[in-house]
C-alpha cells in the first residue's frame, strides 16, 4: 500500500494520464496522421482491452479487428485474480509440510513449486510431469536430472539491439491498472480475497502470489464503459487456457458484439504461432471471413520429453521468485498490439 501511494503520488499530474483510454487516443491520432479512414487491429493479451476500449470510443474508425486472448470485460484487478485462478493434494501438501533441498541446487521445493509445475499449459505437459515424477520419488541428496535441469541458470540472453523498441513498462502497466480498477481493496480486504483464492483454489492461487493489487493508490478511478462498436470484430477465445479464461471471451461479446473464433488449446495468444490458426487470421484481415475456430497448439505425444532449454526458445520462460523454472504463460503485460491502416 505504501509504494502504490508513494508511486501515485510521485507525479500524479502524469500518471493519471496513463490510461488505456488515452493510448486508445493516441492510436487514433496515429490513424489521423496516416491519413487513414480506418483501422485494422490484432490485438493480443492486453492488447484485446485496448482494442475494445478504442472501439468503444472511436466506432466509427474500426475496420476490421481481431482479439487473441480476450482480457476481462469488466475490469478489476480482485476479479482479474480470481478468474484466473479459477480456470486452472497431496503431493503439493507434503512439499508445504516438509520442503526439500538438494546439495547440489540453492533453491527451496516446496508447495508453490509444486503446484507451479502442474499449472503448466500443453506444450510443458511432458516436462512437468517428470519434475513432478522426479519429486515425488525424490531421495536426495543430489536433485533429480531433470529437477535441476528446470532450476539452472539460462544462457544470459544477447544484447537486445540499440533501437529495438520498449518490450514493457513497469510504471505504465501499474498507472493503467491502477487508474482503472474500482476496486481497489485495502489490505485487510486484499489479503482476505487472497485467503479465499488459496482455498477454493488450492493448486493454483499459491502461483499468484499475494498482492495487494491496487491498494493505496491515490487517484480517482477511471473507469472505462464499453459499447459495441462499429466494424469488423473477431473475439479469439482459448477454451482451456487460465491468463485468460474462455468465458471471458463470451462475457465481452455479451458488452460488445462480435464473433466468437475458438482455439481448441490452452496456451495464451498462440493464434499467430499455429499454422492453422495464423491462415485464418490472414484470410479474416484479407477478406474479412473468418472460420469457427481452429485446433490451436497439439497436446504433445510420444515418448519425446521438450528440454528445459527448448522451451526457454519459444519465449515462454518467466522468472518466478527469482529463479528460472518451468515455462509459464506472461500473463498480461502493456503490449502485443499491431495495428494497420485501410
């Protein structure tokens, strides 16, 4: 609470600036400096609420757009939390009461870790399953192979070139989210929400975290209301994922019409990086028709188990806690936005 009303306060003139609305603004000028009657738009993730919103406030200038991963309609940060955790024993229990470490690695397994190993999305199923085989038999002294293997340092990464553009912003994604959230829960409040998660939801929650979200912020709500819009406008609904789960997606049509395209995975954002899906979404921008949905990323089959290290590759490597470990979805983050005149 403290940082939250130390950050608003900062420079509160500035950040209550950082707004969705406001970036839904900025991208209409762009439109109108590109002498461009309409705009074209793939959203993804965060990018589905800035798309909504900007239809919702520039209808007229929507050509056709496309929303991969749909963000909650109604936003607020308690419910975000909550939804999320809802789409997603005894293993977990007896790392929580008896944690386990290994000469050979610095971290600490306990519950967290397991339940993080089996939130994993598809793609990771295979590797998962033998982290989680590995600790369940695991003896020690030394970690299990593939355990350690999860848990090492990564190649540090390459230096990014000098003109490659902002990939995200802490101080933007804080301002928006808080701007823009009605909740706002106090400590107290945020804390029971999170008590609650942890016991509806057991093997999920303790991935999040506890966060007090919002609280403390000092500046006034910002509410956006969304409407339907003018347009073309596609909504891209994975039917198993958790950053953004499905009904989501028919909660947004409900607010703002659209079609409903359904990826048959659960793997956040990937209509680009599938064959199938990716040709449906050229033909959409092409002809403006789009299919019912597609397959989306297979479920792995076969005795091949994805390295560590193969997955890190496709970008889906986050840091949890201050160690590298199984490949999770982002999440949101103030990007995945392309836009195109017409």
């Amino acid at each position: 609470m403290r940082d939250n009303a130390a950050c608003g306060r900062s420079d509160p003139a500035f950040l209550a600036q950082l707004t969705t609305l406001n970036v839904a603004r900025d991208l209409d000028r762009i439109r109108t400096g590109l002498h461009e009657r309409k705009l074209n738009f793939l959203g993804i993730s965060w990018g589905t609420w800035l798309g909504v919103v900007y239809r919702s406030t520039f209808p007229t200038s929507v050509g056709r757009m496309f929303l991969d991963s749909v963000a909650i309609p109604r936003f607020s940060i308690p419910a975000f939390e909550k939804g999320r955790d809802a789409a997603a024993v005894a293993l977990r229990t007896g790392y929580d009461t008896n944690p386990r470490r290994f000469t050979d690695i610095d971290d600490t397994f306990d519950g967290d870790f397991i339940a993080l190993a089996a939130s994993q999305d598809a793609p990771a199923w295979p590797l998962a399953s033998q982290v989680l085989k590995e600790l369940r038999d695991a003896t020690g002294p030394t970690a299990p192979p593939t355990v350690k293997e999860v848990v090492s340092e990564p190649e540090p990464p390459s230096e990014p070139p000098a003109d490659l553009p902002e990939q995200g912003n802490r101080t933007m994604n804080r301002a928006a989210f808080c701007n823009e959230d009605p909740a706002r829960l106090g400590f107290d409040a945020a804390w029971a929400a999170y008590r609650q998660r942890l016991a509806d939801n057991p093997m999920t929650s303790p991935n999040r975290g506890f966060s007090a979200g919002c609280a403390g912020w000092p500046l006034p709500v910002q509410q956006v209301r969304l409407r339907p819009g003018g347009g073309s406008l596609v909504l891209s609904g994975h039917r198993f994922e958790t950053p953004s789960p499905y009904e989501w997606t028919w909660q947004t049509k409900a607010i703002v019409g659209g079609t409903v395209y359904t990826v048959n995975d659960d793997v956040h954002g990937s209509v680009l990086r599938v064959p199938e899906c990716a040709a449906d979404l050229l033909t959409y921008f092409t002809t403006g028709e789009i299919d019912h949905g597609c397959a989306g990323v297979p479920v792995p089959t076969g005795p091949d188990l994805p390295s560590a290290e193969a997955l890190s590759r496709t970008d889906r490597a986050q840091r949890i806690d201050q160690r590298e470990s199984l490949a999770i979805s982002s999440g949101w983050t103030v990007a995945d936005t392309v836009v195109r005149g017409t």
